[in-house]
C-alpha cells in the first residue's frame, strides 16, 4: 500500500549549517506531496508542497523538488536558524488517501 | 482566532472510562480529520467526514467513533479508552474537492489514559 518513509532523527545541527531530511515515497497513481512542520506544542502547518513531477516547493528557505523517478521529496535549507527547531513531516496524498511518514526531530543549536 | 480548535487540549482518564474530543472549525471547510500521533509513528488516520452525511473508517478506526454533529463540528469519542489509546489526538480540515489541497491542522489533544 502507499506510505511514505523519512529519514528517522533526531538531528541536531549547529546554526547556519546545510539541512537535509530525505523522503521517499510508494504510491499508486500521481500523488501530490507535502512537507508539514510542528513546532514545540502546536498542531501541524504546511511548510511547502509539489503536485507534479519536478515542481519545486519552497518556502521560508526551505526547498523540496517532487522527484518521480527516484520516488522522493527531500527537504533542503541552505542555512537553518535556531527557530528552524521543530518536527518535520513528509507527506504524500493521493485521491483522498493522505499519508505521512514518522516525522524528523531537528534541533539548531546557536 | 484559532481557525480549527480543539477541547479538551489535555486529558488523564482511566481504562474503561467514556471520552468525547471535539474538534470546531471556522474555516468553512467540508471535509473534516482525526489523527492520532504516536512517537515514531507519525501521523495516522482514525477517521474522515466530507460532508455531514458522510462518515468513513481511516487506518485505525477499532476502538472509535465519531460524529459530524454539523458542518463546523466533528467529535471523536472512545467509547472503553485503553492504555496504549494514550496518544496525541489531531483533528484537521480540508476544503473539498482535487488531490492538492493542503489540510490544516488543530493544536491537538493529549489523551492519557491510566
């Protein structure tokens, strides 16, 4: 069945280093994709999303391009700040069937 | 104003015990989500609503229900909680219709029970 497979945390990183979490996906069909951030005591908020092959989302920095032929959606950000701590999901919905992976802990230390 | 709410945001209760967590939105969405959120897991889908009519069974439903009481309100009851029901508990909305629509999340409910 469809899932989605992120990579597993925590990471911790030291202000204005390079950040990736990758993101693979298995799907039927043409899913859209998504990246959702949960800060400390909050619900989930779309960070960015792709609805075809080789969109790129981008958003506060961060970036993540909808790659079909590897099946993935790795998020990226140049130079993560302390506030960048947060959870990050990957998700993928496809029809009505929204699906996401475990989430990734990054912390940003000063 | 929080456009989806939660109540309560924080609740302990004892195995065997009734538990209703509502969820209101002010979004004027159609479709309506809960989720519950366990570490390493993720996210996964107890139930979804499109329409007030309309009720569907998500990933883990055993152990549930619900009720779209009107368009804005859908609540999430146990009817017998058990321990490993202990969880966060988020409800989200979506507006109808197409695969791109992005869901929008409530501040969740933390549900433990004894």
């Amino acid at each position: 069945g469809d899932s989605v497979t992120q990579m597993e945390g925590p990471v911790t990183l030291s202000e204005e280093a390079f950040l990736t979490i990758n993101c693979t996906y298995t799907a039927t069909g043409y899913p859209s994709l998504f990246w959702y951030v949960q800060y400390p005591g909050e619900g989930l908020q779309l960070l960015l999303k792709a609805t075809k092959a080789d969109d790129k989302g981008s958003n506060k920095g961060f970036e993540a391009t909808y790659r079909k032929e590897t099946t993935s959606f790795h998020l990226e950000k140049g130079s993560v700040q302390v506030s960048d701590s947060a959870v990050y999901f990957c998700a993928h919905r496809n029809n009505n069937d929204m699906r996401f992976g475990a989430g990734t802990r990054l912390t940003v230390k000063p | 104003d929080a456009d989806v709410t939660q109540t309560p945001r924080n609740r302990i209760t004892k195995t065997g015990k009734r538990i209703m967590l509502e969820c209101s939105q002010t979004k004027g969405h159609d479709r309506m989500y809960w989720y519950r959120q366990d570490p390493g897991l993720g996210l996964r889908l107890i139930y979804y609503s499109f329409d007030v009519k309309d009720i569907n069974k998500g990933e883990i439903s055993d152990g549930y229900s619900v009720s779209r009481q009107a368009q804005a309100k859908f609540s999430l009851s146990l009817e017998s909680a058990i321990p490993n029901q202990t969880a966060l508990y988020f409800c989200a909305t979506s507006p109808a219709g197409g695969t791109y629509n992005e869901q929008f999340f409530g501040p969740g409910t933390r549900l433990t029970v004894l």
